[in-house]
C-alpha cells in the first residue's frame, strides 16, 4: 500500500471512518486516506435492514446488533432514532363489539439515563384477545393513570371491567363500578405481571442490572411502542 499523495510505504494504521472501514495514515506527509475510498458509501442491503428490524425486537444491545450485521455503530444510532420517532404512540387493535370486556393492568418501572430517573410502563391487557389495548409511559401518578386511560379504545372505556393493584392512582381514575383492586394471590393479575416479564426478556433496555440502558427518553419510549405494535401484531386473532 502507498500513500496516494507522496507514494510513501510509511504507512499504519488510524482508525477508521462512520461506515466501519479502516483508515490509514502516511508517516512521511501526514495524508489520511482510506483503501479503495469509491467503495466507502455503499448502501446498506435491504436484507441487513430487515434483519436489524428483527434484531431489535430482541433482547440485544445496539452495540451487539452493530456487530451481528457490520453496519457502524453511527449508522445504526441515526437509523434506530428515525424509526423509533416515526412509530407511532396510540394501540393498533382489532375492532370490539360493545359487550362485556376484561382488562388487567399493571405498571412496571425502568430508568433513563440513570435509576434516578425512573420511567413507569403502564399497561391494560385483553384477557380474552391478550392484545395489549393501552398504554403509557411516564410517570407513577394520577395523571399517569389517566393516560392510561386516555389510550384505551372507546369501545373498553364503555364497557371494560378492570381488574389493577391497589396502587391508589386507578382508584382515583377508573370508574367504580368496573374497577377491582387485588392482590397477586387472586391470579386476577397474572396474565400482565406475566407480559411484563415478557418485556423485560425481549427488551434488553429495560434489564435492570443492563449497560443497554437508554440515554434518550424518545428512543426508551419508541422501543416501548415498537415493541407493542410487533406484539399485537404477531397474536393469532383467528
């Protein structure tokens, strides 16, 4: 190898550049330059991207899928910010008749950044469906319940009986008569606890003992959604 300015053989290496490749620099003149620099800018291959889109609905860290696929880490972070802040933030579900529905609901709490800054997922299951028909992130309080609320589709807000913890916030926001606060011995909540421990195997950002946690509250939260939408969509609903 020579360098492309002085055709020196002084040569080591020096890096290397957003797409992975290595980068070289001349000992005689100081040039940096890269191998065969028109191949640099290659796209990235349809299938690549259709694996990281698999990838990531795994319990993997960016860095792993960044090693699995060969794509760089600077890609990968620009790529996962734009998806993440294109999915949407609202449940996607199939249509109910007006009849008697059953909700369970629970709230799970992982961190951003640092476990000081604790981040509350709250989620209101179907029973009969276990679509996930609700949503919020947020914080643990009366106006993160009613967020909670909010998200839920019209047709469960009418006619849903609600079985929650006796965290005091669904007290305050659910209505009475189709609201029922239980302890974990009943099993009236066993289906969400057991939905939460599905995302904390699938979504290493939300292990609590993780170097995967996120530094950003848009991609915590994208992560989340995204998560959702693939899981209601992968349920066979006949």
């Amino acid at each position: 190898m020579k360098c492309p300015r002085c055709q020196s053989q002084a040569i080591v290496k020096n890096g290397s550049i957003n797409s992975g490749k290595q980068k070289y620099a001349c000992k005689d003149c100081g040039r940096q330059f890269v191998e065969n620099p028109q191949n640099t800018n290659q796209p990235i291959p349809q299938t690549t991207v259709e694996l990281i889109d698999k990838l990531l609905l795994e319990r993997l860290s960016l860095a792993a899928i960044g090693r699995v696929t060969g794509v760089s880490a600077s890609w990968l972070q620009r790529y996962v910010n734009k998806k993440y802040e294109q999915t949407p933030r609202e449940v996607h579900v199939k249509k109910k008749s007006k009849r008697r529905l059953t909700l369970q609901c629970d709230e799970m709490w992982s961190f951003v950044q640092n476990k000081k800054n604790k981040q509350w997922i709250w989620l209101a299951l179907d029973i009969e469906t276990r679509e996930i028909v609700g949503a919020y992130v947020g914080k643990r309080d009366e106006a993160a319940a009613q967020k909670l609320w909010k998200s839920l589709p019209p047709v469960y807000r009418q006619c849903a009986v609600s079985y929650t913890d006796f965290w005091q916030s669904y007290q305050s926001v659910f209505p009475s008569k189709r609201h029922h606060a239980v302890g974990k011995q009943t099993g009236l909540t066993n289906l969400v606890e057991r939905l939460n421990c599905t995302l904390r195997q699938r979504i290493s950002r939300l292990v609590r003992e993780t170097l995967s946690f996120s530094k950003k509250l848009e991609n915590y939260i994208g992560t989340i959604w995204h998560f959702i939408h693939h899981y209601n969509e992968s349920l066979d609903l006949g």
